[in-house]
C-alpha cells in the first residue's frame, strides 16, 4: 500500500513539473505595433478538439493511469526552483524541447488552429503545442495570419498560396503577415509557378468553394485592364469586355480609350459575322437603326442593333430599317441597297422603295419590271393597289391621263398604237359608268359593234366552258349575253 501511495504521489509531482519551465529565447519577429493579442485571448470560434495522446492533458488524472505511468516510469524535468507551476499560462516551453499551450497550469487544446504570442511573436498551435511545421493560415480572432514555419510572417506582403485552419486551398493577399480582406484589386505575384498580374476580391483570388469571376474589367494604375477566366491580366486578349459602366474595347489586355471603329466578334463564321461598333474604347450599344461605318473594308450605311452590326453571307433576306425619319432598303449583308427600287413587304403591308428609301410621297404608275413596254404597278401613298385589284383606273401613264385597265393590282401596257388603231377589243374592263372594250390597257372608246369571245367559269376540273356576246356602243357595253356551252 505505502508503495502504491508512493507511485500516486510520485505520478503528481510529475504532472506539476510538466506544468511549466523556464522560457529561453525563441527565435521571433515583433508583430506589427496595431496587432493587440494578449496570451489568454481565444477567437471567438476557437474549437477545443480531442488531443494527440502524447500531447493531452486530463483536467482530472485517474488514478489508476497515474499508477500505469508510474509503473512505466513516466516523469518530466522539475522545474527551477521558485517557480510555482500555478501561474503558468499561454505558450511555455517544456523540458521535451516542445512549446505548450497551457491554461491554469494544465496543458490545453483550447488554442488549436490558431496563432499565440510569445518571446515577441507569434506561433501556431497545432491540437495543444507549437508546430514548427505548418505553413498556412492560422487565426487569432477575427484575422488569419500567415505562418510559415509554425512562426507568422509578420513582415510580408503579397501573394500566398496556402491552407487555412480547415484545411482549404487559398490564392489570397497578405499586408503583414494578415490575409487582408480590405484589399480588392491587381497584384503581381506568382501562382503555381505562373507570374502574373492577378485579381483580388476581398483579399481572394481563390480558394476552394469560392472562385472569383473571370472575363471583368479591373482599373490599376489609372488603366483598365481585362481579367480572363484564370483570375488574371490576358496581356494577349483583344476584343470586347465588360464592366458596369458598359463594353469596352481591349487591346493587348488593356482597354484602347483612343480607339473608335468597328471590331469584330468572338466566334464569327465564313457566312454570319458580328461586328461592335466602337467609339472612344466604348460600345456604342445604345445605337439602333443605322449607322455609316466601313466594315470589312467597305465604307457605308449599316443595319446596327444595341451597338451590334451583323453581316450575313448568302440568303436572300432583306429589311427595312427605320432610321431618321424614313426607312431604308437593307440587304441580307447587312448594308443598305441605295441602288434598290421596287416593292418591299413589312408587318403585313407592301411599300414602294425608291432608291434605298420608302417614298411614302409617291401617288402614280411605276415600272418595275424593267422594261419600258412591259407591266406597270399603280403606287398610291407609297402603297401600291392591293394585288387582288381589277377594273378601271384613272391615271396618267406614259403622258396620257385616261382609264386604265389594271388586273391583278397591275398594268401591262407595251406602248405603240393608240386604242383607235385597234379594230375588235382585246378585253374588257368596268369602272363606276360601265363595262368598257379596251386595248393595250386602255378604253377604245371607237370601237362599236357585236363581239364574242370564250371563257371558263370555276376552277380546274370543275370549271365551264362559256360563250360571251358584247354589244358595244363607242366603247360601252350596252348589252351581254353568256351561254354555257
């Protein structure tokens, strides 16, 4: 029994000198002079874990461990004389060549993962005692602080790539030795071995479970400069990027305020292209309608939508674009046709374009054909008559104002003799006085006598053949007869 006892006792007093040791001179940088830590100061969120078995220390030793440990002869270093164990706190040094965290005399987990004062800096604590191996981010408070080998660098600043107290990957920016979430903006440094120009948000670049944007604008230096999808310049993009401000156009990584034109798209083709229209470095997205510009080398008057003109080859599509008051004539191209004059459908309705430009003015016969004897189309108000118009038409063709047949919403008068030369009708035509004998498209009023002539009633298959008899009086029919045949 008194054995027994003597082993307790023994086991007891080693724990008590296990406690605390002399502080020698460790090597160490001062914190910056505004990093208030005290010893005893835990973050907030500091989380006491189960510790290593070589590096706990119960708050309550069982007896029978402390008679186990006896038995195996487990003892530490007494302390020096005069130092009373009770009044140890914060990092201490032990006979084991280890330094400890320690709280009421007690070794403890409370500072794992974060970083503690002493000898005049500071050091991370891994589970209850200073790992002289870390390199990474360790807190104190609401901060990480950069450590590297176990000590923080209070005297760098710049780019780390390194692990936090959860163990996650960080690409983040140091302002001594603290990872500065204040800073947002450019800084050069080296990646994985990649030097560059990279972008920070809030102290980041990177780290896992969070991936700053890519393709942004970022001003440095009283320059804007793009930043690609790996989080730094691209000294080798030209095109088009954006900010809040708008699109900007960017040569060689940088934005060109003295550049003004047209630049091209990403991702044009041989048959669609995409071209920005540009003045000073900005996109003119706020032009619609049409725009003179040389694009492709060829200077002229563009279809253009939000700053974007589109130039397609092939097809036969065209527009008409409205721009200053008028609208205009535009080829699938892109370009406006000045040299276009013909009819032009839009929303349901046909107009008559001359030019290049609907004229809205335009009341009278034109040719579209081409050719001077051929069909002609009558325009009124820049619309021409509805394609399903037939009788007769008081108008002026080819300096003679008189009836004219129109069928099927045209003309076809070929010029030559006058209707009197005529001697039968060709056909026949009615206006609000009657039914008319005309030739070459117009009334022969001199023609009078007895006519006949063979037509169909119905469509196809269904239809009959029908005899017409036309007594015509200068013109006039007075009488008609049809005889189904």
């Amino acid at each position: 029994m008194k054995k027994r006892l003597k082993k307790v006792l023994a086991l007891g007093m080693a724990v008590a000198m296990l406690a605390g040791a002399p502080l020698p001179a460790m090597a160490a940088e001062a914190p910056p002079a505004d990093a208030a830590v005290t010893a005893e100061a835990q973050p907030a969120d500091a989380a006491v874990e189960t510790q290593p078995a070589d590096a706990a220390v119960t708050a309550e030793t069982q007896p029978e461990i402390a008679m186990q440990a006896a038995d195996e002869d487990a003892a530490g270093t007494a302390l020096p004389n005069g130092v009373d164990p009770l009044t140890l706190d914060g990092l201490v040094q032990l006979n084991d060549g280890n330094w400890y965290y320690m709280q009421n005399c007690r070794g403890s987990g409370a500072a794992n993962k974060t970083v503690k004062p002493a000898c005049g800096s500071w050091w991370y604590v891994g589970g209850c005692r200073v790992d002289f191996s870390y390199t990474g981010f360790g807190r104190n408070g609401a901060d990480n602080w950069y450590v590297q080998n176990g000590q923080v660098q209070f005297g760098y600043t710049g780019i780390v790539t390194a692990k936090d107290e959860t163990n996650r990957t960080y690409v983040c920016y140091v302002t001594n030795g603290r990872l500065d979430t204040d800073y947002t903006g450019l800084a050069y440094g080296t990646v994985d071995g990649v030097e560059g120009w990279y972008n920070f948000h809030d102290g980041y670049n990177f780290h896992e479970g969070y991936l700053n944007k890519g393709k942004e604008l970022v001003e440095y230096n009283g320059a804007w400069w793009y930043v690609s999808d790996e989080r730094k310049v691209d000294f080798s993009y030209t095109g088009i990027a954006y900010n809040e401000a708008g699109g900007w156009y960017v040569r060689n990584g940088q934005v060109d305020f003295s550049y003004s034109g047209c630049v091209a798209a990403d991702g044009n083709t041989r048959y669609w292209r995409r071209y920005y229209l540009v003045e000073n470095g900005r996109l003119r997205k706020e032009v619609s309608g049409l725009v003179q510009a040389t694009v492709e080398g060829v200077n002229g008057w563009w279809k253009i939508d939000q700053g974007v003109i589109t130039v397609q080859s092939g097809g036969s599509e065209t527009f008409l674009v409205y721009y200053n008051g008028d609208w205009w004539y535009v080829l699938n191209s892109g370009q406006v046709d000045f040299s276009f004059t013909g009819l032009k459908g839009y929303n349901g309705e046909t107009w008559y374009v001359e030019n290049g430009r609907v004229n809205f003015d335009k009341t009278g016969f034109v040719n579209l054909s081409g050719d001077a004897t051929t069909r002609y189309t009558y325009i009124q108000n820049g619309h021409p008559l509805p394609y399903g118009f037939s009788g007769l038409f008081y108008a002026e063709l080819d300096g003679k104002t008189t009836w004219w047949q129109i069928e099927e919403g045209h003309c076809d008068y070929y010029g030559g003799p006058e209707p009197s030369h005529y001697e039968r009708p060709q056909s026949f035509a009615a206006n609000e006085e009657g039914l008319w004998a005309t030739n070459n498209s117009q009334i022969s009023y001199g023609i009078t006598g007895v006519y006949k002539s063979m037509g169909r009633m119905g469509y196809s298959t269904y239809s009959i053949e029908v005899e017409y008899t036309y007594n015509v009086v200068n013109g006039l029919v007075t009488e008609m007869q049809a005889v189904i045949l």
